[in-house]
C-alpha cells in the first residue's frame, strides 16, 4: 500500500527538487527537509510509552517513542535522505544496503551490506528517493527480511504504479510512503517525469 504525502509544504518543496535548474546543493537540502516530514507521518504510530518529568512547576506525565527503530539508507541515493531522518529521531540506529542498478539489465545488483544486529523486534525504515521499476527496494526488503525484519516501512520522494505494483505483489505488508506517485516509467526505466538520476543530482555526479 502507498501513501501520498500531499501537504503543500512537501508539494513546494517538491516542485523545486523536481526543476532541472536546481543544483545539487539545494537539491540535498530540499531531499532532507522532504524526508523529514514524509517520516513524520510514517512514524505516526510508532509505539511510545509513559514517563514522568518534572517540570518547574510539577510532574507531567509525557509520552517518549518506545520502538527500535533501524533506518536503511539504499547506497548511494537512500544517504541524501538518512539525515533528515536522523533530525527526527536521533537515536536510531543505522544500516546500508549497497545497490545500483545494471544499466542495461535495468536489475539490482547488490555491492554492500551491513545491518545492525538483532533488527527482529523494530521498525524499519527504508529510505530511497526513486522508486522506478521497484526492483532495489524488492532487493532490499527481501536482505531485511533474510535477516528477520518484520515491521518496515519504506520512504522515498517519487514513484510510479508500476514500482508500486513490484513492490506490493512480494511484500504486501510494507507500507510505501511517497511525495508523488508519477504517471508511468520511460523506455530506459526512469520515472517520468520525476526529477531524472536522484544519486547524479544529489551528489553533482552528472556527465550531462
Ligand atoms: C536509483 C535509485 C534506486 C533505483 C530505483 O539508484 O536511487 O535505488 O535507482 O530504480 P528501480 O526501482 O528500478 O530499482 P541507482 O541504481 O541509480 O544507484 P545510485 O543510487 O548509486 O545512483
Ligand atoms: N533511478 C533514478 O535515480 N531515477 C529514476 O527515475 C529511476 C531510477
């Protein structure tokens, strides 16, 4: 299931990480702002549990997150997203996934991987910006769940039906949280319109 984060904030934000104009700078910040309200909402019903503070002027009974939570950056696009996340709820923990996708094969191929231990009882959050065929998120899900992941949500900024559908049809328990859900993918697999190659804007690795 997929859940559109709408809010104008996000939409604004969007617009101009979207603008092929914007340079890798502004497109870093503008990733990590967007994450940041996209895992708001995704976190809404994280457990928490009661504790009492003392204010200067008494007891307060306050509620403080009471989930694990393992956030997954997909190397190397998912790391423009890790520290608005990290804003949010500092002390989560960290792991990575190393995947690229063939150029030609369009498939995952994956390079890297290092996952906190005991990630079972937790929630994971996996964070890619594109979600394009779904291929490295179905990748990254299955390594999580080789390695005892149950509750995982996944955070990107764009994907399309079809990345959705990839997604769905082999993990139908993991909510997709997204900015926008594009109409259709291209004949060389990009979303369109998107915002083109996530990991060339963010780190100013474009050839063109
Ligand atoms: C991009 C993106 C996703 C993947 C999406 O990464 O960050 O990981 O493509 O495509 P898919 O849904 O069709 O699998 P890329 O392979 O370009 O690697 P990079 O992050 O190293 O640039
Ligand atoms: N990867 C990207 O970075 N962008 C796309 O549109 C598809 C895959």
């Amino acid at each position: 299931m997929a859940r559109l984060i709408e809010h104008p904030c996000v939409q604004h934000k969007l617009a101009i990480v979207r603008n092929a104009e914007t340079g890798h700078k502004r497109f870093r910040e503008l990733s990590r702002e967007i994450t940041q309200f996209i895992c708001y909402e995704a976190l809404q019903n994280i457990r928490t549990k009661e504790v009492m503070v003392e204010t200067p002027v008494g007891p307060a009974t306050c509620r403080m997150i009471d989930t694990d939570l393992v956030v997954i950056p997909i190397l190397r696009a998912g790391v423009g997203m890790l520290d608005g996340i990290l804003e949010l709820v500092p002390t989560a923990r960290v792991g990575f996934v190393g995947l690229y996708r063939d150029e030609d094969t369009k498939q995952p191929v994956t390079y890297y991987e290092r996952l906190p231990p005991q990630i079972e009882g937790g929630t994971c959050i996996v964070i890619d910006p594109m979600i394009a065929t779904g291929g490295s998120t179905v990748a990254a899900l299955d390594l999580l769940k080789e390695h005892g992941a149950r509750n995982v949500v996944v955070i990107c900024i764009v994907t399309c039906p079809e990345g959705i559908e990839a997604v769905e049809a082999v993990h139908p328990d993991v909510r997709i949280y997204a900015a926008a859900i594009d109409e259709k993918l291209n004949d060389k697999k990009y979303i369109v319109p998107g915002l083109g190659d996530a990991g060339d804007r963010l780190f100013g690795t474009s050839h063109v």
